[in-house]
C-alpha cells in the first residue's frame, strides 16, 4: 500500500505542474511548479527505496514526508482543482511517510 501511496502522488504532482505551466500565469505558480516537480522525483525516490526494502528507506521516507508537506502547503493556498488534488495527495503521502519514517 505504501507504493501506491507514493505512485498516487508522483502522479498528481507531475498533473499539478502541467497544468500550473499551462495556466493563464505561469509565473505566479513558479514555486507551485518547482514543488511539484521536486516532490514528485522525491516521491518516485521513495516508492523505489520502500519497493526494494532499501536500506536508507526511513532516511528517504522522512525526506518525503518533508517534501510532501511543503508541496501541500503551497498547493493548498491554489484554489485550482489540480492544486486541491495535490494537496491531498501530498498529505496521504505524508502520512505514510511518517510511518515508514520510524
């Protein structure tokens, strides 16, 4: 369950930022944008470590988690649909990071 989790959010991220590339202002979602795209490779990070049982698995989900939560945070002040996706997306990530975390 925990890469489903991971997968789920690599996919809103990577839906999030094209849609903000594509908005009517670009610019103002710029850091929208670099959260999605950073969360989303740290994301796929994470579902590889957690689908191998890795060794740095609890390293790499606490990183997650914080990825997940700085990304929601911002997608979270967008009033756009994919924006709102990804938040909660990024919080059920965030949950099960925080899970594997210890």
């Amino acid at each position: 369950m925990q890469v489903q989790n991971h997968e789920a959010c690599l996919q809103a991220c990577n839906e999030c930022a094209a849609a903000c590339l594509k908005g009517a202002d670009p610019k103002a979602m710029a850091r929208c944008v670099a959260l999605d795209l950073e969360r989303a490779d740290i994301c796929c990070l994470a579902a590889a470590s957690i689908a191998r049982c890795g060794e740095q698995v609890q390293a790499i989900c606490a990183l997650c988690r914080n990825a997940c939560e700085s990304c929601g945070t911002e997608c979270s002040r967008h009033a756009m649909e994919h924006c709102r996706r990804c938040a909660e997306t990024c919080q059920r990530c965030a949950e099960a990071c925080q899970a594997m975390a210890h």
